[in-house]
C-alpha cells in the first residue's frame, strides 16, 4: 500500500511539474479512476438496496408498496451520487482549475 501511495505521490509531481498538456493526460487518468469507481460503488450500493428490499417484500409481503417507494428514494440517492462523480469528472476535463 506504501508503494501505491509513493507511486501516486511520484505521478502527481510529475503531473503538475509539466506544462499543461501533461496535467490533462493525468487529469484524464483521474476522470477514468473517478468515474470507474463511482460507477462501481453506485452498483454495489444498488444491488444491496434491491437485494434488501426484495428480501423484506419476500418476508412480509403486506409491506411491499411501502418497501418498493423507499427502495426507489434510496437507488435516486445512490444514483445521484454517481451524477455528482460525473459532474465534477467533467468540471476537471473542460475547465481544469490545475491549468490555471
């Protein structure tokens, strides 16, 4: 893990020591990383979520009206998230604040 976190450290200083084109190669690394990993939390959290909520309506199906909306709130929420990765992955490809 020290290595990993040396190697970044490393990359970041190469990046910023660069002229502009180098920050944007390594801005564009950043936004794959990003996204791919908000991508990857947003569909785990929402396979638990509808895992959750299908195994509540199998245990009590009575409440499954009130277990589908909740499960609908919670996957907007989750969803939500992934856009705010999206919003700020795009803020850093078309007005990089690191170019100055």
């Amino acid at each position: 893990m020290k290595k990993i976190l040396f190697l970044m450290v490393a990359f970041a200083t190469f990046a910023f020591a660069g002229e502009g084109e180098t920050v944007k190669a390594y801005s564009a690394l950043a936004v794959g990383i990003v996204l791919g990993l908000a991508a990857l939390g947003g569909a785990i959290g929402m396979g638990n979520t509808a895992s959750s909520a299908i195994s509540g309506t199998a245990r009590n199906p009575g409440l499954g009206g009130k277990l589908v909306t909740t499960m609908f709130i919670a996957l907007a929420m989750i969803e939500a998230q992934v856009i705010y990765a999206l919003v700020i992955s795009l803020i850093l490809l078309y007005k990089n604040p690191f170019l100055g």
